[in-house]
C-alpha cells in the first residue's frame, strides 16, 4: 500500500541521497549487502531480549534497502543482477528477523506465540512468489494492504512498545494473508481476460466462407434500388494461401476445410484439437492479423460481384426500379406510335365500293 502511494515521494526524497552516495563510489549491490549484514546483529538483539537496541539496528539495516535504488538511479547501473540480488537479499533479511522475534516470543512467554513470526513469514513468502510468478507470465501483481515496508514499520511499532508486540504480530498475520489473496485475485482476473483476448483472436483468425456473405452482411440486395432483384449466384471460398495455413498450423490452430466449405476446422497439429493447444500471444496476433487481411480481401472481392450482378438486368420486371419504369415507358411509346400510324394508314387509303352485277 505504502509502496503504490508514497513511492514517488520517496524517490524524489532519497535521489539527493543517492547521487551522493554516486560520488563515493559505493555501487547499490555493497548498499544491498550491507543491509544483509546488518539484519544478523538485529536479529541476535532481539532474540536475547533488547528490544530497544534491536529495534535501532533494525532500522539500520533498512535505510541500505531504502538506499540501494536510488544509488541505482542515479549512477545509471539498474540492471536485472541487481534486482535479483535485492529480492533475495529482502527475503533473507525478513527470515532472519522474524526468526530473532519468534526466539525471543518462545523464550519470553513460551506457549505457541513463537509461531506467529513463522505464520507472517510463510504468508509474506506467498506474496513474493505470486508477484515473481506473475512477472515471468507477462501479469503484474503489485501492491495490497500489507507488503514489506508495512511489515517493518509495524514490527518497529511493536518492539517500541513490547507489550503489543504479539497484538501486532497478529494484525500483521491477518493482513499478510489477505494481501496474498488479493494478489491472487488480482492475476487470476488478469489471466482470464487475456485468455478471453487469445480466444478472440483465434476466432477472428477463423476463415470466413461465402454462407456468411449473405443479403444481411452486404446490407441486402434491395438497396440498389428498392426493387425486386435477381437470385445472387454462389459464390466459392478462394483457397486459402499455403503460407498462411502453414502459420496457422505452427501455432497450434486448425486447418479445417475452409477451401470447400468456409468454416473453421477443428483438427489441429498431428491430429490434435486446436481448443487444446495454447499458442503464444505474439503468434496468435500474427496469424489473426495475416487471416483478418485475407478475410477483408475476400470479403471486398465477392462483395463487389453480388453489387454488380445484382444490378444487372435479368428480364422484364427484373432489375432497379429506374431499369423497370423506362423498360415500360418504352412499350408505352412503341404502342402508341403503332396505334398512331395505323390510323394515319388507314386515312389514306380510300374505301372500295363494291356493285352487285346481277346476271
């Protein structure tokens, strides 16, 4: 909690410190040594039962921890080692402080307090393992009520005031364990949603046949004109390309028959099904992305067919409405101007009288 809210104040307090401590030319691994020496003295102190002095070496032993990161800022040497070597410094230290506190609780008042120092480390051990296992997948899972520096300011508050030492030990049992639940419940949403994002993208990365290139999906056929059109032909599914089935087929997706039929398989890699097999998500987003093209172009390709046979005139009736109306209008004209020329014919061609001879 202290680290998510007060870290940047932190930071801007202690880089003064740090690029002092540059100039000397100490490096932040002596810093982080010299804070896992010092925790074996403290230790020992408040095992033996001086809390006093036990509590000022303990707050020796972290103004080094305090320390090493901003010397690492400001001199520019971060680096992984370093980091590993920090985290694993840290855990040492807290084992051999709460072991100090778990022999001084077992000598002083016996029963089962000694346990509650193991208890806290056993949780506070669960939290790093989280944090690091959340990392190596790509996740995050920082903060909570209780993380380390929590835990060494109220383990100072309960060796100053010794009589609330074991009060404290167990606020701080309880609210190290539920820090480790909340970062569970933290990776645990995080890894859901990218496996609904990897889902996704493996349903996008689906070929798409022409059963789904419909009147629905090009805005149908009516809205070139309002008016009754022709049946649109079937169209076939282009065969997919070679190299993007074999993509596809690297990384664990299904081949399928999307050249006959244009649906996705569900056949995989050596017979296996694909919902089965679990490809990286930079391979995935590759191949979605490749397929996605390939739909788009498919997709633009048949459209612009069904646009252009559909706008064909087919037969009488049969077409636009613009096409209908002057298809009419056109034997409307050529009736009338028969109709027209039948009667000019007729006025100009005189009866015949015919007389009756009688024999």
């Amino acid at each position: 909690m202290f680290d998510g809210r007060f870290r940047s104040s932190v930071d801007k307090g202690v880089g003064p410190i740090g690029s002092a401590l540059g100039r000397t030319g100490l490096s932040p691994d002596h810093l982080t040594a010299l804070g896992l020496v010092m925790s074996v003295p403290a230790a020992v102190t408040i095992a033996s039962g001086r809390l006093a002095l036990g509590l000022v070496l303990l707050v020796a032993s972290a103004i080094p921890d305090l320390l090493d990161g901003a010397l690492a800022k400001a001199s520019g040497t971060s680096s992984t080692r370093g980091a590993f070597f920090d985290s694993v410094a840290d855990r040492v230290t807290d084992a051999i402080i709460m072991g100090g506190v778990a022999w001084y609780l077992q000598s002083s008042r016996h029963g089962h307090a000694g346990m509650l120092p193991f208890g806290i480390l056993a949780a506070s051990t669960l939290i790093s393992y989280e944090r690091a296992k959340a990392e190596s997948l790509g996740f995050t899972a920082k903060g909570g009520l209780m993380e380390r520096a929590e835990r060494i300011i109220l383990l100072c508050v309960g060796l100053f005031l010794p009589v609330v030492l074991v009060p404290i030990l167990w606020v701080m049992l309880v609210l190290t364990s539920v820090t480790a639940v909340q970062r569970f419940a933290k990776v645990w949403r995080q890894a859901t949603h990218a496996a609904a994002r990897d889902h996704l993208a493996a349903a996008a990365a689906a070929p798409v046949g022409a059963e789904s290139l419909g009147a629905e999906s090009l805005g149908g056929a009516e809205s070139l004109g309002g008016a009754e059109s022709a049946p649109l032909p079937a169209f076939e599914t282009p065969a997919v390309p070679a190299d993007v089935v074999a993509s596809r087929a690297a990384v664990g997706h299904g081949t399928g028959t999307a050249g006959t039929t244009g649906t996705a398989g569900t056949t995989g890699v050596d017979g296996v099904e694909a919902s089965t097999i679990a490809p990286s998500a930079d391979a995935a987003a590759a191949v979605a992305e490749r397929w996605r093209a390939w739909r788009q172009q498919t997709a633009a390709r048949q459209a612009g067919d069904q646009m252009a046979t559909a706008a064909r005139p087919t037969g009488p009736g049969r077409g636009g409405d613009g096409i209908r109306r002057s298809t009419r209008w056109e034997e409307r004209r050529a009736a009338r101007l028969r109709a027209e020329s039948e009667d000019k014919r007729a006025q100009r061609t005189p009866r015949r009288r015919h007389s009756t001879r009688r024999p």
